[in-house]
C-alpha cells in the first residue's frame, strides 16, 4: 500500500493560524505585541528569499516584524553592538540572526549574544542546555515543526524506536533530544555509523537529516514505519533545469513506508511557521503569560 503522505504545507498552516490566534489574544487581552528581528549580514542570495518570507510570514500572523540588513563587510562588533540593542528592546521578543555570517564573523559568539529568552531559533547553549536536561528551551525549529508533524500522526510516540541519521546541532541533535523527550527509544545516525540500512530498518520513526540527495531507499525502511524528509537538496534536471528532492528517494521509499514527507511541501513549511510559534512563546514567557498551546515542545 502507499504511504500516506503528510502535508506539511497544510499542516503549517493549521499552525500559523493557531499563531495568528493567540496573537489576536495576546494583543486584545494584554495590550502585546510579539515582535520577530531578524538579522542579515550580507547578500546571500538564499538567505535573503529566507528573511523575506519570515519578514512576510511574521506580519501575516499580527506580529510586529524588523529586518536588520547589515553589509557583508560589517565588524562583528557592530553585529553584537546590534544584537545588545535588540536585547534591551521590550517590543522585540525573538531574535534571530539569520546563518551563515561571513567568515570574518565568529558564529558562534554572535549566537551566544542573544538573549535566550529571545532566542528564538533555539542555538544558544543556554537553551541546548535546557533542552538537553528535560526543561523548559527555545527549541530549534526545524525539529520542532518535525515534532509536531509525528505528534499530530501518532498522538504518543512513547516507546517508538526513533533513528535520526544526521547529527548536527541545528536539526540531527536537536531532533534526538525531542524525540526522547516524548519517550522514544533513540538512535543517532551519522557518516560513521556502520550498515546504515540496517540500523536505519529497526526505526518506527525515521528522521532523515543529511544533505544527500535521495540517499534514504526503500530497503533503509521497515515496513510501516514513518519517514520524516528534513533533506533539502537541488539536482539537475535532464532538461538542465534543477528541482528540490530531499534527502529519501520519495517515490520508493512511499512503496513501503506508512507515512512520508515530501520534498518539498513537507518540513520546510514547518520551519517558518515553528519560528512564529516561538516568537509567541518566547513573548508569553516574558510576560509570565500562558503559552499557546500545541505549539511547543
Ligand atoms: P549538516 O551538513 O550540518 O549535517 C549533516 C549530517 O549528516 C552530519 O551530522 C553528518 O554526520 C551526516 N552525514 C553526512 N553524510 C552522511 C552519510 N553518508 N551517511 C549518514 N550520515 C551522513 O546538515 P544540516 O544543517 O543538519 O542539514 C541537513 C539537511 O537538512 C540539508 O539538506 C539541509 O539543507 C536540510 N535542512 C532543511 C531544513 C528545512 O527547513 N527543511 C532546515 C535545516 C536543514
């Protein structure tokens, strides 16, 4: 049978009007605004259609939205300088510095200036920390919006085996701390991981988060199991075009799988639309006022 495919585009939209909601709420009720900077050095193409559709997704959902343009030759002084004002500014809840810096730039000092009450994308250490030990973290959002797309097709995923393969800190990590968070049993695979397939066939829940190209087949895949396609990749085309695939050979993996991601239309949608979820998050903390609910980790 076909997998059920999980429309991510759908689901993101459930979410960002559940966003629009609570902000409506938010300003009604308590007189706030969530409010969403979002910082870009430089002029990477990428980055710069990434700060846009936030920009724009941000005033969708009510929420007061800053851009931040800053020239690629900027002194990561002035960066921090930056990041400290949007710290003290009360109207500014969630701060993100949109990746990567240029190279004269550290990184990660940058990220470690946001306040972690603000820190919305979820990569200062504070939050990594707090996430790592059970509490209460902003959590990164693309393994948040993944989180919420298997919650949403399983209910409990208590005591499902779980294999991630990938381990960076933005999604292959973070994803493993929420999955055992909601009780799996978790593997962590990456390059070094012997007989990959094997490993990857024990899983329930498999969380594919690589950057290679439909490298996730359907012998990687235990009949039934759901398939969550984090990968986002550009191949040529044989018109010499290119097109988006992920990181799972879609039309043979649905074969055996029960559910499936697309790429696209699957957890990228759910990346812009977790980022609004912990803008209002992170302002009703602030405020010591109730979270939205379903929204978070
Ligand atoms: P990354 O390069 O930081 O990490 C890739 C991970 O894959 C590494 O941990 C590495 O150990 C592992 N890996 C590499 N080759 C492997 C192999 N042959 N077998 C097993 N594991 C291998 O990448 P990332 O930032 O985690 O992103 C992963 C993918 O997800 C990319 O395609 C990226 O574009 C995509 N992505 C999508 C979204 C979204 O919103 N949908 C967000 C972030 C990243």
């Amino acid at each position: 049978m076909a997998a059920k495919v999980i429309d991510g585009k759908a689901f993101a939209a459930k979410v960002r009007e559940k966003v629009k909601e609570h902000v409506t709420r938010l300003v009604g009720e308590h007189g706030v605004t969530p409010g969403l900077a979002v910082v870009l050095v430089g002029e990477n193409p990428a980055s710069q259609v990434y700060v846009r559709s936030k920009g724009k997704a941000t005033t969708e959902a009510g929420m007061k939205s800053v851009e931040h343009k800053l020239d690629e030759t900027v002194s990561e002084e002035e960066l921090l300088s930056l990041i400290d004002t949007l710290n003290q500014d009360d109207t500014i809840h969630g701060i993100l510095v949109q990746l990567p810096v240029p190279d004269h730039i550290d990184a990660d000092k940058v990220l470690a200036a946001i306040d972690p009450a603000k820190d919305v994308d979820g990569f200062h250490i504070s939050n990594v920390g707090l996430l790592g030990t059970g509490q209460k973290a902003m959590v990164p959002c693309t393994p948040l919006g993944c989180l919420m797309m298997l919650r949403e097709e399983h209910g409990s995923l208590s005591g499902m085996e779980a294999v991630v393969i990938g381990r960076s800190n933005i999604v292959g990590k973070p994803m493993a701390q929420l999955l055992l968070k909601d009780s799996c049993t978790v593997t962590i695979a990456h390059s070094r991981t012997k007989d990959l397939p094997a490993v990857s066939r024990r899983a329930d829940i498999v969380v594919a988060a690589v950057g290679r190209p439909n490298m996730v087949t359907a012998e990687w895949i235990k009949p039934g199991a759901t398939v969550i396609d984090v990968g986002i990749n550009r191949i040529e085309k044989e018109d010499g075009g290119t097109r988006l695939v992920g990181d799972v050979d879609y039309d043979d993996v649905a074969k055996v799988a029960g559910a499936i991601t697309p790429v696209p239309g699957g957890v990228g949608p759910m990346t812009i639309a977790c980022l609004l979820a912990n803008t209002v998050t992170a302002c009703c903390r602030t405020h010591g006022l109730a979270e939205p609910e379903g929204l978070t980790a």
